[in-house]
C-alpha cells in the first residue's frame, strides 16, 4: 500500500499566491494525512479511524467548494470515491459514539429507574455494529477499490489539472467561496426555520450540519492568505457544526431507542428505553435552543 513519502509531491511554485496554490496545499496536507491514519488504523490504534474520516470529508469537501478549479474529469470520480471512504469508516465511528452516548447517559440515570438488562442490549447492538464495521473497512482497504483510490489521488495532487480559475489570486478568489459557501449555509437554516414539521425540520438541520462543516473546511483551506477573518470564520463554523451535531445525535438516538425497546425477547427494559427517550427529547430540544442563540450571533458577526 502507498505511504505519503511513496508518492511525488507537486511542484506548485509556479501556484504561489494563486486560487490553486492554496487549494493544492491543503489537498497535499490531507492527502498525507489520510496516509498516515490508515497505517495507523491498521495497527488497530483507538483514534484513527475518526481521523482518516475526517481527512476524506475535508478533501471531498474542498474539492466541492474549490470544483471549477480543476477540469471535472480529473475531480469528479475522486469526489464520489471520497464519499464512499467515508461512509465506510463513518460506520465504524458512528457505533463507537453511539454506545459512548448511551452509556453515558444510562450511567446517569437513578440505579432504581434502570429496569432489565439494557446495558447488555446496547453493548450487543453496537459492539456488534462496530465490529462488523471495522471489518467491512479492514476489506475495503485491502480493495482494488482503495488502492485506485490513492493512486488516483496522488496523480491528483502531484500533478493537478487545473483550470484558469485557478490562476486567480488568492485572497479574491478564496474569500468569494467562502462567501458562496456562507450563503449556502444561510439559505439552508432559513429553510429550516419555516419548517413546521418535526422530521422535515430536523432533515433540514442536518443538511445545514453539513453546510456548516463545508464552509468550515473552505474558510480552513483559505487561512494561509485570508488571516485572520478566516481563522474566525472556521471557529464560527465550527461551533454551528458542532451544535447542529449535538441534535443530529439525539434524532438518530432516539430511533435506535424506539428499535431497540421494539424488538421481541429483550427480556423488559421498556420502562428504561422510554425513559431514555424522554431524556433525548430534552437534549434534542436544548440542542436546537442552544443554536438558535448561537445562529444570532453567526449570522450578524462577519463581514464576509
């Protein structure tokens, strides 16, 4: 499998100051980031698996942001293997923090609110989840798959196509994105604010945790020229991912509560999964309190 010091690093003096220059840098940087986790994630290290997540969604998410920067060709089918690294070790990661979450919060309740075996019913959902993930990313790394992947990634940021976009300076250009990426984001929560309905509601949240992340990871990309106003901007976006994460945890929570109480021969613990609901729908609700504070502030704040 190919490592970081495997691969010919671009020569991208001739991208000084550009679009592009900025663009392929952090590619570069993450692109060796996601390298160094898999070994890292072969040796079974705990963290590893969030991390090489986390390089793939910043990758696929610059290369959205920043697209008319490269011809399509050379972009576009890196984008969609991205998204499928990404679900494969967000499978993985996703149990993991499940069952932190629900331990956590059965650990909290009063020992005489506890009713039937649900710690075990937890453990035996997710540790089984988590499990046949990690196995499922253990094949997937060994694929042909992945292995095209990496190749098609290293031609990618060794030797960039790239268009006349991004021959443009780059502190215009990069501040243009992250002000298309803000509307986004804007548009998306103004959406959601005239949703009525629940489901629909929290749908529209999640996608705009998604905007969020994205214009975080623009605005992160754009640092090195934009200073200052982009380190704020990538706090700020930061802290309205992170909110809106808080509440996409309790909506999928409380479907796994309902599915759980729900399946026949658990041995009782209704009483417990009910009440664990309960305790979801208040952090769901505080949640979605705890942004529309912070929503204020962002919105009004920057002077993009």
């Amino acid at each position: 499998m190919a490592s970081a010091t495997d691969l010919p690093a671009a020569d991208t003096r001739a991208l000084t100051g550009t679009a592009g220059g900025v663009l392929m840098a952090y590619l570069q940087a993450q692109y060796a980031e996601m390298l160094s986790q898999e070994q890292r994630l072969r040796t079974e290290e705990p963290e590893a698996v969030h991390k090489m997540r986390v390089s793939t969604r910043r990758m696929r998410s610059v290369l959205a942001s920043y697209r008319k920067m490269l011809h399509p060709e050379s972009a576009n089918g890196i984008r969609d293997e991205l998204k499928w690294l990404s679900q494969l070790l967000g499978a993985a990661r996703d149990a993991q923090v499940m069952r932190h979450r629900l331990q956590e919060l059965l650990a909290a309740q009063p020992e005489f609110l506890v009713k039937g075996p649900v710690s075990v019913r937890i453990d035996e959902e997710l540790l089984g989840d988590y499990s046949a993930a990690l196995a499922a990313i253990r094949r997937g790394l060994d694929s042909p798959r992945y292995a095209a992947l990496v190749r098609d990634l290293g031609v990618l940021v060794a030797a960039p196509q790239l268009t006349g976009r991004a021959e443009r300076p780059a502190a215009k250009a990069g501040k243009k994105l992250v002000r298309k990426d803000l509307r986004r984001l804007k548009n998306r929560v103004r959406a959601a604010k005239q949703e009525t309905g629940g489901a629909a509601r929290s749908e529209l949240l999640h996608e705009a945790r998604k905007d969020a992340k994205r214009l975080r990871y623009a605005a992160e990309a754009f640092v090195p020229v934009g200073g200052k106003a982009a380190e704020s901007m990538v706090e700020a976006a930061e802290g309205i991912q992170k909110v809106l994460g808080e509440h996409q945890d309790s909506v999928v929570t409380q479907d796994l509560l309902l599915r759980l109480s729900r399946r026949p021969g658990r041995g009782g613990g209704g009483f417990t999964y009910g009440r664990l609901h309960a305790v979801e729908e208040q952090r769901l609700k505080a949640a979605e309190k705890r942004f529309r504070r912070l929503w204020k502030g962002f919105a009004g704040a920057h002077g993009w």
